[in-house]
C-alpha cells in the first residue's frame, strides 16, 4: 500500500509532460505511482502546450527550474529541431520522447522508447535471442522506427511490413542498413516463416479499431509474439498467439520501461519495474485513467 505522504516542498524537483491534448497521458499516473513508492521530493506534471507554442515553452523550462520533460504526440517530431542537443538513438529515431535539462540549462533530447520496447522484451520473453531468427515489425510508422531500431541495435534481422509500402522502404532507407527487407502488405503471413519475433506497431487491435489480420500459422513454435497496444492488454494478436502456445509481451511493459531513463535522471533513483506498477496502472486503465 502506499502511505499517505507530505506534499512537496520548495526545493521540489520538477519534471512532466507536454503534449497537445494531454489529458490521455498515463505518464503522470505512472510517474506519480513512483514517486509516491520512493516518497520522494518531486512532482510531475501534465501540461497541454499547443503546437504553436511549443518552442517557447521547451526554451522557458530551463528558466522555471525544470529537470525535463517528456514529450508526446504530436510534439515528437517538432522537439528535436527545439532542443541543445539530440542523442544518436533519437536521431535515428527522428523523434524525441525525453528532454533532459542539465545544470547549465541546456536541453538534451532522447529516445527511450527503443530501450523501453527491448527491455520489456528481455523482461517478458527472456529466452528470445536477437540471432535466433529474423523479427518481423508490422507497421512503419514512428512507433515502429523505434522498434526497428532497438532490434538491429540488438543484432536481430528486421522484415518490415506495413499496408503503405513505401513507408517502409523509407524506414529502411532511412535507417541505411542491410539487416532490413521490406515484404509486401499481402505477403504478410508468408514473412513470418522463420521469424523469432513478430511485433505489431500498428494501432490494429486497439479498442475501437479492427484487429490485425495477420495469420500465425507460419511461426515456429518457439516464436514470440509481441504488441505495442496496450487498451486492451489482451489485443486480438496476443489471445490468438496465446491460443497456439507461443510466448507473449504486451504493450503495457514497454510505456513503463520508456518511463525509466526520465526518471532516473529527473528524480535520481532507478525505479523498479514489477507486478506492483504494473497491477496499479492496470487498474487505472480499467477504471478510465
Ligand atoms: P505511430 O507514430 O504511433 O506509429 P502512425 O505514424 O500513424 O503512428 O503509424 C500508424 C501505423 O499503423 C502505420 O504503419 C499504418 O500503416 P500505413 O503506413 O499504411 O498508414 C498502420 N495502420 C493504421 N491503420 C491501419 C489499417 N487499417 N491497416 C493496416 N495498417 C494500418
């Protein structure tokens, strides 16, 4: 349980996030259970920033004192011409996720969401290996760059599927290695022969949307299956894997790990990742956030 605590103090440490609507975020929630756990100094906060205002408040955060920041839809992309400086992963990502403010005021941009997706993968799947077969991403959009990118930086071979085929072939040109193929939309079932991993990165099987079509009978039966989704935990993709015995990883793994590079640097402890967080962030999902 986690005991009332005292409110922050003036020497607080400040951290949040900006996007624009803000009001889904569960970076908040999660940020806020952590800081409750380790009953730490510190606040996170939500923060609805236009687009059109986002320069001035990425420049004014060092002013008010701020550690950083998360950023998140649709400021991704826009962040990385804002900030001092961006990290080769984000770079290579194209998007920034987290801003960190050093000493001097200068605004570090990074990508965690290739670290988030890895480590949640080792975390769920512990016996994948980056050389037992080629992974096979569904999807090219910014979610999946940083999929793609945290598995070459593995070692694994990348198939890149995605309705729009030109997305992809500008994914992997973009990326600029041999260790990706692009397979067509209709050839999908047909490119995960061999596959040690299939992940979705698309927002197929949301709530609301319709699941991805995607046949598993070609995986080998040590193969994982793995979803970015996470309303619901169980996507269409997960219970049909589950239903033929294969291992699983959700998405809701993957938005805590990302959580963890910011945290550490903002707030100066490495927070747990365990049943605990994550039965409180599942709860808050069921009870509408
Ligand atoms: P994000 O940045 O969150 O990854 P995005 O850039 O909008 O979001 O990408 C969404 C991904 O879902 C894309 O790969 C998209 O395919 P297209 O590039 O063809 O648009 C995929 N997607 C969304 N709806 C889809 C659908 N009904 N069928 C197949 N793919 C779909």
């Amino acid at each position: 349980m986690i005991e009332p605590r005292p409110s922050i103090s003036g020497g607080a440490r400040l951290a949040g996030v900006i996007g624009w609507p803000i009001s889904h975020s569960r970076s908040p929630r999660l940020h806020g259970y952590w800081l409750a756990r380790y009953n730490l100094d510190a606040a996170y906060v939500p923060m609805e920033v236009h687009p059109d205002d986002l320069a001035d408040a990425l420049a004014v955060l060092p002013k008010l004192g701020f550690r950083g920041v998360n950023v998140t839809v649709p400021h991704k992309e826009s962040a990385m011409a804002l900030v001092d400086r961006v990290d080769d992963t984000a770079r290579r990502i194209g998007a920034v996720n987290t801003i960190v403010i050093d000493a001097a005021g200068r605004r570090l941009g990074l990508n965690t969401d290739a670290f988030g997706f890895m480590a949640n993968l080792r975390d769920q799947a512990p016996l994948w290996r980056p050389d037992g077969g080629p992974a096979v991403v569904v999807g090219a959009g910014g979610a999946a760059r940083a999929v793609v990118v945290g598995l070459l930086d593995a070692g694994a071979e990348v198939r890149i599927i995605n309705r729009t085929r030109t997305r992809a072939d500008a994914l992997a040109r973009d990326l600029g290695t041999p260790h990706i193929t692009v397979h067509d939309w209709e050839d999908r079932n047909a490119a995960l022969r061999g596959a040690a991993l299939v992940v979705n990165t698309t927002t197929l099987g949301m709530a609301g949307q319709p699941a991805l079509d995607l046949d598993l009978a070609p995986l080998p039966g040590t193969a994982v299956v793995a979803d970015i989704v996470y309303t619901p935990l169980w996507t269409p993709l997960l219970k049909a894997a589950r239903a033929r015995h294969l291992a699983t990883v959700d998405g809701l793994g993957m938005l805590i790990h990302q959580a963890r590079p910011g945290f550490a640097a903002w707030f100066g402890r490495e927070p747990e990742v365990d049943k605990a967080v994550r039965d409180y962030l599942v709860r808050d999902l069921e009870d509408g956030g």
